[in-house]
C-alpha cells in the first residue's frame, strides 16, 4: 500500500511540476507579445512625435534602409518613396510648409508573425501654416497601414501606406 501512495505521490509531483513549466513558458510567451505589440506601438507613437517636432533625421530611423512609402488621397495612389533618404527629403519639404504639426493618434491593431507585424492606425494630422499672409489649418484624417520587422531586435516600418481619406482646410 504503501509503495501506491508513494508512486502516486511522485506521479501527482512529476505532473504538477510540468504543468507549472507549461503555465511559466505560456505566461513567457504572453508577455513577448505583449512586449513587442507595445514597441510596435511606441514606434507610430514616435513617428508622430518626431513629426510634430520636425525631427525628420530621427523620423526616418524608424524606416529599415530600404522602407517605402505609399501616400493616396481619394482612392489614388499620390506618391511613391523609397528609401531613407527620399523619405528625408519629401517629409522635410512637405512639414517645411507648416509651422505647427500635431498628430492625434487613435486606435491601432497590431497582428504579430514571429519578427514580422502589420498594423493598421488611426490618426488625424493637424497642420497650420500661412497662405497669403492668413493664418490656414488643414486637418488631414488619416489611417496608415504598416508593415514591421524586427532588425536587431528592433522594430523598424519596412512598408507604410499611407491613406488621407478625408481633408479639411479652415
């Protein structure tokens, strides 16, 4: 009798620790996605940022070497860019026209693919700037859609679409 309780105490001790090793790899795995969906989303926070404050040089190290941006309005793709500096050169010209910028960000999905992501964000883009010595605010509503990978274990855009789907001036 003896001997079963024994065994069925060494078997019941042999399962409850599996069973912790699964819950504590499961729980392991949870919080990496939950880390990398938040670095993921730090980085459109940081987009935004760094636009508002016209610091195109650190904008674009959040693109990989080769990152793409597609821009459309009304349905029509608008602009193509491709690569670090094109992007440096065509964000810089464009904020150049305004001397306030500010991004209101809104809801984001994030769908995580081992070191790749997509996701897709809302925002609204205030611009103020002058035409013909007039003060003109232009808000632009906008939802981006990403494509991410994980280069060095950081997360970079590889693919932006950028799609301004309403326009308003005052």
């Amino acid at each position: 009798m003896r001997k079963i309780v024994t065994t069925i105490i060494l078997i019941a001790s042999v399962f409850t620790a599996f069973a912790q090793n699964m819950e504590s790899e499961e729980l392991e795995q949870r919080i990496a996605i939950i880390e990398a969906k938040m670095a993921i989303k730090n980085v459109l926070d940081e987009f935004s940022n760094l636009a508002d404050t016209k610091e195109i040089d650190k904008q674009v190290l959040l693109f990989t070497e080769d990152g793409t941006v597609e821009s459309y309005s009304n349905g029509e793709r608008s602009s193509l860019l491709e690569g670090r500096e094109q992007l440096e050169q065509a964000f810089s010209r464009f904020l150049s026209n305004f001397h306030t910028v500010y991004h209101q960000n809104g809801q984001q999905t994030i769908d995580l693919r081992g070191s790749e992501a997509t996701a897709t964000s809302y925002c609204r883009v205030i611009l103020v700037g002058e035409n013909d010595g007039n003060q003109v605010k232009t808000t632009l509503y906008t939802i981006y859609t990403d494509e991410f990978i994980n280069q060095n274990g950081k997360w970079v855009i590889k693919h932006r679409k950028s799609n301004f789907v309403w326009r308003e001036v005052e």
